[in-house]
DNA sequence: CTACCACTTACAGCTATTGTAAGGTTTATG
DNA sequence: CATAAACCTTACAATAGCTGTAAGTGGTAG
C-alpha cells in the first residue's frame, strides 16, 4: 500500500483530506503537531507528501525547499487561492504540482496518482527476490553487501531467470527473451553466456547460482531465502 | 533516524526490545496484534527487521520466509535458546542473523548495527539533489520519471558537481577528480566533456542544467528546487 | 577591437562485449 | 562400461561505444 503524508495545520481540512486518501486505498497520515515536521515526514518514508505552504510562520515554504533537497518522493502543494503560484515559482520552490484549496477530493486524488505513478517507473526498473535485486537499466545486481555490472547479454538472462523465480526457464524462452527467435541458431551461444555469468557470479561470492535441470531449462537459486 | 521493526508476541519482551532500540537511538516499534503481520511488517519500511520465529501455532517460520523473498532490509532472528540454529537453516529460512533469546541487550544492539551497516553500503552508492538522484556504480542518472546512464568520464564530473551542490566547482577540482591531476595537460578535455554530458542531459529532457561561472567553474542547477 | 575563455564537431585509438569455433566434461542408458 | 546427448569452457576475431586530440567557432570583458 502506498503512503501518503499529509501535511496542514487544520485540524478539519487535515482529518478530511486523510479520509480522502483512506478512501482511495491509500494509507494517509499527517503529524498533528509541527516540532521537527521535516524529521516526521521524512520518518515515514512515505510515496508523496501533500503539504499545505499556508502553514503558521511561512514554515511552509522552508519545509517545502528542505524537504525537496533531500526527497526521494514528489510533493504536492495545496494554496490558497489567493496565493498566486507564480509567486510560489518566484520563491524556487518548484514543487512537483500544484492544487488551490479548497479542492473537490477527486482532483486532488487523481493529482496524487498521476504523481505516484510517475515516481513509481523509476522504481520498476528494480526486480527483486529475497536480498537479491536487479536494475534492468543498467544491469547492476546488488546481493547483500556485493554488487556486479553485468553486461547487456548476461544482463538479460539474469533478468528472466529472476522474473520467473522459482520456476525453471527453459532454453527457448530464454532466446525469445534475449536473441528474440526461438530457433536458436546456435545453441552454444547461450551456454557460453551462461558461462560468462557464472563465472562473474562466483568471482564476486554471490550467493546465487544458476543451476541446470537436464533437458529442461535453468533455475535461479538464492542464497538466504 | 533507521527504523527497526520488532516481531515478537510476548508482550513484555516486545516492549523490552523496543525499549532497548529507542534507547540506541532507533526508532522501533513492533505489531501487538499478529493480523497480517507481513503487510504491517513491509508497511513501515523498516531497515531491520527483529522477528522471533517461535511465534504461536508456527506461523514464525513462514513469515520469516515469505518476508525474505521480497524484503530489501535485513532479518534478524531471534530463537529459544533450545532450538537449534541447525533446525533453522534446515528449515530453509537463511536469515541474515541469528541469536538466541534471552540475550544481552549490547550483543543485540551489536548485531543489529553491523546488519545495518552491511545494508546500508548498497545505498552509499547513491547520491542525491532534490529529485535528482545519481548511482556512483552504473552511473545512472534519475530525474522524476526519466533515467540517463552516464559514460564514465561524465559520470565523475556529474558526481562531483553533486557532491558539491550548491556551490561551484573549480576546473582544478574537477581534473583533479576525475583524471587525477590538477596541472591539467589539455585544459580542452574537460570542456569537451561537459558538451557531452550537457548533451546527454538536453537531450534526455532532464531539468538539470550545468551554468558555467566564468573564470570560477561550474555549478549545477536542478529543476524543480 | 582583441585577447581570453568557453563551446562544438570530427576523427582515430582503445577497450569491453559479443558471437563463433573447437574441444572438454558430465550424465543417462542400453 | 561404452556411447551419445546434453552441457560446459576457453580462445579468438569482429564490433560498438568511450575517450582524448585536434581544429575551429562563438561569446565576453576590458
């Protein structure tokens, strides 16, 4: 479920907004006081803030730039209407988007999803099986403490062998997937790359091994699952 | 502040644990009700995960293993002192950690922080500007929703005009960081680079821009700050 | 205007990756 | 235990992307 962190003085319009996003699916919370809100939110790690600039003492606009630095997840701001967001802009505060309250709860949600799911694609590109995890932009497999580039080829094979964990994958899919043709021309190709990345799985003291089921395809085993 | 996650149906230990953790500086809490222990588990995000796998009717066991195919933090297993740690790994659970309970809350802190540690090293690779985030391994580039891998050249100029956001960098600085002397042979290498990398990030759309400060160096300036 | 700093494009050497080739090892089976 | 099929490994050459050099253009301060 996706976190969302609600930040707003009133206590009426920050109960309603809660429930909004409960409604939806959401698990919203918001702090009730305002000593270290940054720390607070940042302590939830949540998917998106929505934080309300209007707060007492311009603390708003502060917290808005703080958090932006270090923010790994967007955030929205509500104003009030007549704040003009040119002026918002002016003060680089550059927030992820922008809504004027009040606001009917559907835009307000539909905001939000379009900003979750744009911060969602930088996550997708990250496969994940017990401690082992795959970047598919840049091959980058992290198990523990060790990590490994790998090349595109060896890249690619990983991939499959851990989107279909803990299935064998048989030798056809596993050219459809990489070479793109089932008629592997040659069949040593994928033997030799299976070679390749065994190797660089072993060099680096990975606990995974790629294990090979006779006439049947290849597995991928995880150590500590 | 890292957060640790307590799994433990005893009520008194629980809050025992919790309190040692909140002492060392963590922030801990644990379920008091075991109803969707796992939701609960993987909602808070937790660095680390403390579970006692000698839970009511055994359900311990499949937690620890159903968690450990899908977490990204670390688990650390607590166990009555009677049942072996043989049993466990024959079980299949492979936990990053064990420890027999009751034990001295220094050995348990202890533990926990060099989990932590281990962990955190794949995290250490990524730097970050607001919502610009850089992985010094693969020297891939996210901004919001789009990606760029840098070649290494301008990779290490990127990291170091990260490193040192906001303030501008000096040439001096750079050819010392990225080739490794300051008594820059070709002063045009640099220069050639940064139309590179300039490109790249035009080109990607990222609102990322390098200014150039004449006779001083170069900073960056990230959209949306 | 001019000297200096900054920018851009083209090119050639180098390195990592990839597929091919050839030969070795393991495993199932009669 | 002999044989064939499946699987594994190493070496090599072609290729593609990265890097620095060269050479020339554009902009700015004094």
């Amino acid at each position: 479920m996706q976190r969302i962190v609600i930040v707003e003085d009133d206590i009426y319009l920050r109960e309603e907004l809660i429930h909004t996003f409960q409604k939806a699916g959401y698990d919203a919370a918001g702090p009730a006081s305002f000593e270290n809100v940054e720390e607070k939110v940042t302590a939830l790690c949540p998917d998106l803030a929505v934080l309300d600039v209007n707060l007492p003492g311009k603390s708003g606009y502060e917290l808005c730039k703080s958090l932006k630095i270090k923010a790994s997840f967007p955030i929205l701001i509500l104003t009030a209407r007549d704040t003009l967001s040119d002026e918002l802009t002016a003060l680089g505060l550059g927030a992820d988007d922008f809504l004027t309250k009040p606001c009917h709860p559907r835009r307000l949600i539909a905001r939000a999803e379009r900003l979750l799911q744009t911060y969602d694609k930088g996550l997708r590109a990250m496969l994940r099986v017990g401690r082992l995890s795959l970047d598919t932009d840049t091959y980058k497999l992290v198990c523990a403490d060790r990590f490994l580039i790998l090349a595109e080829t060896e890249g690619k094979i990983m991939k499959l062998l851990i989107e279909r964990y803990p299935d064998t994958v048989s030798k056809s899919d596993l050219f459809s997937a990489v070479w793109g043709t089932e008629e592997f021309v040659d069949e040593n190709i994928l033997q030799v790359n299976m070679s390749r990345l065994r190797k660089n799985l072993s060099e680096t003291g990975m606990e995974v091994v790629i294990r090979n089921i006779r006439g049947k395809g290849y597995v991928l085993e995880v150590g500590g699952i």
